[in-house]
DNA sequence: GTGTGTCAAGCAGAG
DNA sequence: CTCTGCTTGACACAC
C-alpha cells in the first residue's frame, strides 16, 4: 500500500507547473520552462521518498503546451536523459506515479475535434512515462466524459475510441468513477466491454452510487485491475467538507472517517492518493493512522531533503522563497 | 512589491 | 444567460 497526494507540495519552494501565456511562446521559455519543472519534480519525488509517500501524481503542465501545435519543438530529445534519470530513480525507490489529464480530455465527446485533442493530451503525457522507462503500471487517469443526454451512446463512443487509442496510451489509460453523471456501475460496464481498469474514488462514490456496500465496491474495482500489466489497483480518498456543497473535498483529513473506511478494505492492497486541499500534510497522517494499523512500513531514517534551497542555490527555481516560510 | 484579471482546451447543473 | 466546479495554480500587467 502506497501512499501519495496529488501534483502540488505546498512546503516546497519549488513548483513543477511554471508555464507562460501561449501569446508569449517562444523555445527558449519552453527550455527554461521544462528544465526548471523537471529539477523540482526530482527534489519533490525525494522529499517523498525521505518522507515514506511512495505514490506521486504529477502534474499536467511539465512541458508547457506539451500537445498544443504551437509546440514543434523536440523536447523529447532534448530532454531524453532528464526524463530518463527521473525514472531511473522512481524504480531504484520502487515509487508509483501517474498522471490525471485534466477536464479537457473527453474521449467520448461527439465533437472529432474534441476527441482528437484529447487523444493528442494522453500521448503527450503518456510519452513522458515512457521516456522515464516505466512499465503500464504508471497510469494515464481519466473520467468518461459527458453524458450528451444519452449514457448508453455516451458510453459506447468511449468505448470505440478506447479501442482505437495508440497501444502505449490504451496500456496506460484507467477510468475513475465520477461524482455526477457516470458511477461505478457505469464503468464496471465499459470495463466489461473495453478491459479497462476502474480507479476507484470512495467520495464520489458517496455522491453517485447503486447502493453498492464500499466495501463491495472496493473489491469489484479492484477485480478490474490486471495484477501484473496494471499493477496494485490506486484509488482516490477523500471525503465531505463539513457545512459545503455536496461534493466539495474536505480541507485537512478526518482521520476517524479514514480510519473506519480502512476497515472497510478487509485486507484488499490499494495505493491510495489522498485528494485533499492540504497536500502532503493530509496524506503524512494517513500515513500515521496506516502506521499504527501496521499496514504501512515503517518511517525512513535517511536524511530530508530542504523544502527551501539555500540562498544563491537553484537559479531556476522562481524565487518563492516567503512560500516555504508561510505560516500554518 | 502587491493586487487582480485572466489563462488552450469541456461539460453539466445551479443560480 | 452566466457562473461555478472539476487536481488548481501561476502569469502578466497595472499600480
């Protein structure tokens, strides 16, 4: 069981999404820009590893415009060994990563355009673990889509553009039950027609559900995972904000509402990525409360890296230095 | 320096 | 019709 949180660290004086305006594009920017979040994302992934958080989400924006057509520039060449030193390091520390191509990927839209873009987004981004070497265990995460007032055509379309997908992007694509429109009954479904695995979300499972048991529920998503080609089954925890809209995550985990959803895994691994405002700081006490339940090993002793590089040090790192210094 | 409108991209539902 | 939320944060320009 591995644990991990999504895309930001807010400690960190460094961020791994520095971009610039598309009116404002030029190679050099793009350079600095990729170097700059290719260098955070490797002080990231230590400080996780010094911290026992094994399971990283990384961001969408590490090359800026990474599928836009205004970016003809190889980057993949140009920054082929820095990919492949990142995931030197993820498999010699054994992490987990993954990627969640954000709202605009929609493989079922009705629009050629729409779905030809977001194909375009899940190439980019699963080339990127491919140049870091990683086996179809480091996963592409998406929702289905929209529902265009018919679920059934909805679902279909996704299902005939999944079997078309490039094989490298389809090895690494899984669906993730939303909050609204298409729950886990929707993707056991087009499981069972395309083999794609189900990442399981318990809160928007809360939202949109059959009257499936969690802990059903939690077996079935699990059973869609190829134990070998998928790896461990991951899933998203998070859980209502007190007194907010229905389907807001909560700011800072409850650690008695996570503690008794535990109860519920009977035993079932799952690398879990906790998506909750406060970042690492939630998924660190996750981390204590599996600690104590023992079904997490024990804390590391190696040495921390800093949140904040020393003064002088990082010229590419944007000075951010008062955010390493914020208050609580 | 600090404040603030806006940023490549989609969809649904609330107000 | 417009605004909001979704993993959201960060750029860019005005002051």
């Amino acid at each position: 069981m591995k644990i991990g949180y999504p895309c930001v660290n807010e400690a960190m004086d460094c961020s791994a999404a520095s971009t610039f305006r598309l009116a404002s594009y030029s190679e050099e920017r793009l350079v600095a820009a990729v170097a700059a979040n290719l260098a955070c994302l490797r002080r990231l992934l230590e400080w996780n590893v010094s911290q026992g958080l094994y399971f990283f989400r990384m961001g969408s924006g590490i090359v800026p415009f990474g599928s836009h057509e205004i970016n003809a520039y190889p980057w993949q060449t140009h920054f082929g060994p820095e990919f492949r030193a990142l995931g030197e390091y993820i498999k010699q520390q054994e992490l987990r990563v993954s990627f969640h191509p954000d709202q605009f990927v929609v493989l079922n839209s009705p629009d050629p355009g729409i779905v030809r873009r977001s194909i375009d987004e899940l190439v980019y981004q699963g080339s990127m673990l491919d140049l870091m070497g990683l086996d179809g265990t480091a996963k592409l995460q998406i929702h289905v889509g929209g529902l265009y007032g018919d679920r059934e055509l909805a679902l279909s379309r996704f299902a005939a553009v999944h079997a078309a997908l490039p094989a490298a992007v389809r090895a690494r694509v899984v669906v993730e039950n939303d909050d609204r429109l298409f729950s886990l009954r929707d993707c056991l479904h087009l499981h069972e027609r395309t083999g794609v695995p189900i990442l399981f979300d318990n809160f928007h499972h809360e939202c949109l559900h059959h009257g499936e048991p969690m802990a059903g529920a939690l077996r079935l998503a699990a059973a869609t995972w190829h134990p070998v080609a998928d790896g461990v089954p991951m899933m998203d925890y998070s859980s209502q904000a007190p007194a907010e809209r229905r389907g807001k995550h909560t700011p800072s985990l409850v650690e008695e509402l996570f503690r008794n959803f535990v109860t519920e895994l009977h035993g079932l691994d799952f690398d879990i990525m906790f998506e909750i405002k406060d970042k690492e700081a939630s998924a660190l006490r996750a981390l204590a409360v599996l600690r104590e339940l023992s079904l997490a090993g024990p804390a590391p002793t190696g040495p921390v890296p800093p949140l904040a590089l020393p003064p002088g040090a990082g010229a590419s790192a944007k000075a951010k230095g008062a955010k390493a210094l914020k208050a609580p």
